[in-house]
C-alpha cells in the first residue's frame, strides 16, 4: 500500500467538533497519527486552532473551512460517526452518544 506522503501529500487531522473538550481530547490521536507517519509534525484542521499552535507535534493550525482534500491525506475524527449507520460485520450500527462512552470516540 502506498504510504500518503508517497503521493505528495501532508498529514492531516480533522477535529470536527466546536466542543473545547473533545478538541482536548484528540491529542493522543494526533500523538498516534504522528508516530504513523514516521513522527513528522501534523497539520490540524480544528474549530479552536488557537489550542494547537506551539504544540509540537503540529505544523498549522488551521480553521475547518480551510481544508484542502488535494494537498492533504485526512484523518477525521468525531462527527463522520454520529448520526450515520456503519456496517460492522454485517449488522447497522448508529454511534450516538448514548451508545458509549463519548471518551471512546477516538479510539473508533
């Protein structure tokens, strides 16, 4: 499988949610999509970038009006899951929040 960066793209994470914490939250999934990618500082795409700048693990800070899907490989986080059905070995699943704990969500 070609690697992201092989295909001239840079790394992305996508935050999308407006809450101050689960924006928190994705800071271990930054640390763990970093390590994937040969721990080369990330570009995060977040409702509160101000959170993010001088972390160093990240490149930009970036608004989410402002992704780029042709400059960057995106890992998203939080609100591709809500409110969707996913099939999961067969059988339709909803996330909500009522289904599991809300700390889980980025380890889904």
């Amino acid at each position: 499988m070609e690697h992201a960066t092989e295909k001239g793209l840079k790394v992305a994470l996508a935050i999308d949610t407006p809450a101050l914490g689960d924006t928190i939250a994705a800071i271990p999934t930054l640390r763990k999509i970093s390590e994937a990618h040969d721990n080369k500082k990330i570009t995060v795409f977040t409702s509160k970038p101000f959170l993010f700048e001088g972390h160093p693990l990240v490149d930009f800070a970036l608004p989410l009006d402002q992704i780029n899907k042709e400059e960057y490989f995106i890992h998203r986080t939080f609100m591709p899951l809500v409110g969707k059905t996913h099939d999961i070995n067969g059988e339709a699943i909803e996330f909500r929040y009522s289904n599991m704990d809300l700390r889980q969500f980025h380890a889904v």
